[in-house]
C-alpha cells in the first residue's frame, strides 16, 4: 500500500475559530484561575463579605476583558491567521504553505509533544509554549478526517494524546488561592 496523504486548502482563519484554538491551547490556565476565583468569591460568601465577593468579581471581569482584547489584538495582528494555506498531512509529517508563498513548513510527527482533540478542532503540539498545527475538523471531508485520524493514532505514541480533567485544574486554583489567605494569615 502507498503512503497516505491528505491534502487540505484551508480558508483564512475566522475569529471564531481563533478563539476556539486559544481556549484548547490553554486548557489548564483557563482552569486554574476559574478554581482561584470560585474559590475567593465562595470563601467571601461564607465570611459574608459582600464587598469581598463584589471585588473577586470585578476582578474575574477584568481578567476576561483582558483575554478578550489580548485575544482580539493577536488575532488582527498575526498575518499567517489571515491567509489562506495548502496543508498536506503524509507518513513523512505535515507541510504547510502559505497561498501566497510567504510561509512555508515542515513538521515531522517526530516533533509533536501532545494532540488535543475538541469537537471543532485537532491541535498538535510542537513545544511546551503551545506552539504547533490547529487542524479545524469542518476543513476535512469525513473521508479525509477519518484518515488523518487514523494516520495520527499510527504515527504517534498514545501518550501524547492528552484528556484533561477540569475539576484537577479548579482544585489546583483552589488550593493556590488556600495556600495565599495561608500566607496573609500568617503575617
């Protein structure tokens, strides 16, 4: 049998979209901070502190205003988003060309560290800083997407395909924030 491949001509990314890749790409961060601010705003309900529960929501509003201009400002700002691009997916890895021929690259399966996978989208991870190939699943043919499935779970290790656990992530915020009212008791 010859080698696999697939290839996609993938429109310019919509802010949607963009926006659905910043949320898998940071998963974890995502749900630490929504387990700090739970817990700040449950402890102020249990010491009845109405200004304090006022303040940690403020505080969580700022927070999502900023990650949603940050999120905007990167979006306008990374060209390579507003492009449209050839991507073929082989046993040797995947090449991605810009249609303009401003971008080209080659990344071996070898090179992945993790994949995620949500019900809109595939990210491979190239890097710990979230670096990597965000493949939307609306771009592929059922055929297509089957394939490249396929093709990933025979390239890559099943290590490297992460799930995580929301409830982990809180409990971690959770404990960050018992760990700061720990320190401000104690001076």
């Amino acid at each position: 049998m010859g080698e696999q491949q697939i290839q996609l001509t993938e429109e310019k990314l919509e802010y949607q979209d963009f926006l659905e890749m910043v949320r898998l790409s940071n998963k974890r961060g995502r749900y630490i901070l929504c387990g700090f601010f739970i817990s700040a705003i449950l402890l102020n309900i249990i010491i009845r502190s109405v200004s304090g529960v006022i303040t940690s929501l403020i505080l969580w509003g700022c927070y999502e205003l900023y990650l949603k201009f940050s999120n905007k400002k990167s979006f306008q700002s990374n060209k390579f988003y507003q492009k449209e691009k050839v991507t073929t997916i082989t046993e040797d890895g995947i090449e991605l060309t810009a249609m303009d021929d401003s971008f080209h690259s080659i990344t071996r399966w070898d090179e992945l560290c993790k994949v995620k996978e949500n019900k809109k989208m595939i990210y491979l991870m190239t890097s710990s800083n979230g670096a990597g190939h965000f493949f939307l699943k609306k771009e592929f043919t059922p055929e297509q997407l089957v394939q490249f499935n396929n093709l990933i779970k025979k390239m890559l290790d099943s290590k490297l395909f992460v799930k995580e656990n929301p409830l982990k992530y809180m409990g971690i915020g959770m404990l960050i924030q018992v760990f700061f009212l720990g320190l401000a008791y104690i001076t």
